[in-house]
C-alpha cells in the first residue's frame, strides 16, 4: 500500500475545562476521603480543514466537522452524568481492558471503603468498598466515519484511526491564586477508549472491539494500599489470629508483640499505555516495597515535523518478549455506499480521576515522595485539562 502523504485528516476532542475537588482541609487526607463540590469537564471537537472524517455524539443526528465545549456540556447536564468529578478507581485492570461492568451494563467504579473492618484483606468483592455511579467521571459516546468525495458521489471508506496527540495537564488556573497555589494532579487522570464497529453483531462485539487505557505516565499503579480511614493518623490494623495486638481493632495499638498487622484495602494493579509515541523505561513498587521494572509502552503515533503527515514507522510498536508488533490502531472506520447500510466506528471516551495514583508527597526524609494519600493543601481544588486528536491517513 501506497501512502500519499499530501493527505492528512483529524478529528480532535479538546477538554477545555476540567473538574475541581473539594474537601476537608483539616488534615493529610487520602483520595477516599474527598467531598466534591459540582464541576463539569468539556468537551470540544474539530475535524480539521479537510474534514473528511467526521462524527457526532451519539444519538443526534448530524455529522459535524466541529463538536463544540458547550454541545458536550449540554449533553452531560441532559443526561445528568459527570457533574460530581471526585477519585474514584477501576480496580485492578490492564492496559487493553475494557471497563468493568455491572449486570445492568453500567461502568463498574469504586468510590472508596468503609472503615472498621478487622480483616486481613478488604479487597473489592467486600461489601464495604461503595460503588462510584455516573456523576463521578466523564463517558462521552461518539460515532466517526470517513467521507470520500469522488465523481460518483459521496462514499465512505474504511480508515484506521490513530491517536495523534494525547494532552493531559493541570490546568493555567490552579497557580493564578499567588495564596492559594494547587499542585498538578495530571498524573491521576486515566483516558479510556472503547471502540466497535456498529455493524459487528458478534457476542459483545468481540470480533472490532479494542480497548485501551492511557495515562500521562503510563505503567503500573497497584489499586491495593494500607490506609487510615477512621482518620486517626494512624494506618488501619488487625489482630492476627495468633491472637498478637489483640487490641487492633479497638484502636488501642500493638501492645503484644511490637508489630503491625495493616489492614490492605483492595487488590492488585493497574497498568496503562502512555501518551507518548515511543516506548519508556519504568518501575513501580509491590505493597512488600519491591521494586519492579517495566517497559511502559505509548498509544500516540509521531507526526512528521513541521506538518500534519502522520509518521508511518509509529503505527506499530513491538513489546518485550514478542517478535510481532502491536498496532496502535484504535478501531476502523466501516466502508459502505449506500446510506441504507449506513455505519460508523464507536467510540466511547471516559475520563476518571485515579484515586490509588502516587502524587508528590514530600517529606523532610524524602522530598522526592509519591503517596496516594494527598495533602489536601496541595490537592483539593486542583483542575486539569485533557486535548485528544484522533487522525486517519489516506491512500492515493
């Protein structure tokens, strides 16, 4: 196949306003421990000066070339989801997951544990961790295809589509307030993509169905820790059944033999792709404090400098261990002629605010540490933007 490379067209999703939290000030918190005050995240869409792709938020009617922030503000408040952006977690997930999901169909998320629970393990089958509902993150489901304009009229092709450029940052405004000064939580945002052709009938549309989890870090995160969430500055314990700091779950501390049995609050790990175009070297750390190495692979594809020509050898990349490359693709467009057989890419965008993500957490032992417990000081009231391009190139 033959690239012509005087052809480039986008679509691009700018979130150009973002979501504030809110929360006691009182002391160090932690993610779980958030009130939220009503925000919304914003969504706007171009599809460039060709506009040969083109999409509409599904269930309206006409393709556009621009989606507009307050067309999307509109349909969230219609559909009254996302107007209570607060930490929340997936659990334990994958990069090529798709989210989880209850038996009504609705995204499966949590907002935090109770307290008081004088087990070894809570992990998110117990009854104590709160489901999260659709008012705490942002799903928007769009539908894209591509138009061809020739002498026999208007065709539609099928096209891969690409991430071209992922933004995620903290927002101008969280250092406009000289008192008042937020840190950048960018780090905590997760972008999910799910896509499926309309027309695949498949069981659960196994046959187009790709899923992808991205970060501006990328990598591992675990969705387990020790936490505190009586509040008490102390890190939630249990008595063993060797009977040894029998008092643990009266708060009364390890008075038998000197250790510490804490409490671990969910399972596992989350890993996503990156928003960069090559592959990065990382690591994280086990609930045992191990260090673990990784290569944390990218999910945007290069342009060419100085021009809007998507760089071919950035479409694919190969992971450790394997001699096949994975494409970067993100779904297709569907081919038809005839509006009858009309058809589209879904794709569904969700943004969340990961509560189990390590932010900058400084100590005077350590100032270059990360915690998933937050100074509120530095956290709450933190905004954050997030821009996406989706970009397809076109043969001669």
């Amino acid at each position: 196949m033959r690239i012509n490379k005087t052809k480039f067209v986008v679509t691009a999703l700018i979130t150009c306003s973002t979501a504030a939290l809110v929360g006691s000030i009182s002391s160090t918190i932690a993610w779980y421990q958030y009130s939220t005050r009503v925000s919304a995240v914003y969504l706007g869409a171009s599809a460039g000066a060709r506009g040969n792709l083109r999409l509409r938020i599904k269930g309206t009617n006409n393709w556009i070339n621009d989606l507009t922030y307050l067309d999307v503000a509109d349909y969230l408040r219609e559909q009254n989801k996302g107007q209570l952006i607060t930490p929340i977690t997936s659990g334990p997930m994958n990069a090529d997951d798709a989210i989880k999901t209850d038996n009504n169909g609705g995204m499966v998320f949590y907002q935090n544990p109770d307290g008081g629970v004088p087990a070894e393990r809570v992990d998110y089958n117990n009854l104590s961790w709160k489901p999260a509902d659709d008012s705490m993150y942002v799903s928007i489901p769009l539908e894209l295809r591509f138009e061809h304009e020739s002498t026999n009229g208007l065709t539609f092709l099928e096209k891969d589509v690409y991430i071209s450029d992922l933004l995620i940052q903290g927002d101008w405004k969280n250092s406009q307030d000289s008192e008042n000064k937020k840190e950048d939580l960018s780090e905590s945002i997760r972008v999910h993509i799910s896509s499926y052709q309309s027309n695949d009938q498949s069981q659960g549309h196994a046959d187009t169905a790709i899923n992808r989890l991205i970060s501006k870090n990328g990598g591992t995160i675990l969705t387990e820790g020790y936490l505190d969430l009586n509040g008490d500055g102390d890190l939630d314990e249990y008595a063993n059944n060797q009977g040894n700091h029998s008092g643990a779950n009266y708060h009364f501390g390890g008075e038998d033999d000197g250790n510490h049995y804490y409490t671990a609050y969910g399972e596992g790990t989350q890993t996503s792709y990156c928003n960069k175009s090559i592959i990065q070297n990382g690591s994280y750390k086990t609930l045992q404090d191990e260090t673990v190495n990784e290569k944390i692979y990218p999910m945007t594809v290069e342009t060419i400098e100085n021009t809007n020509i998507l760089e071919e050898e950035s479409f694919e990349y190969t992971k450790e261990g394997e001699t096949n490359p994975t494409s970067k693709c993100i779904g297709k467009t569907i081919a038809f002629d005839d509006m009858a057989n009309e058809a589209y890419l879904n794709v569904v965008m969700t943004i969340w605010v990961e509560g189990w993500e390590p932010l900058p957490s400084p100590t005077t032992s350590d100032p270059n540490a990360k915690s998933p417990i937050w100074n509120p000081s530095d956290y709450i009231g933190s905004m954050f933007d997030v821009g996406i391009t989706f970009a397809v190139q076109t043969e001669q």
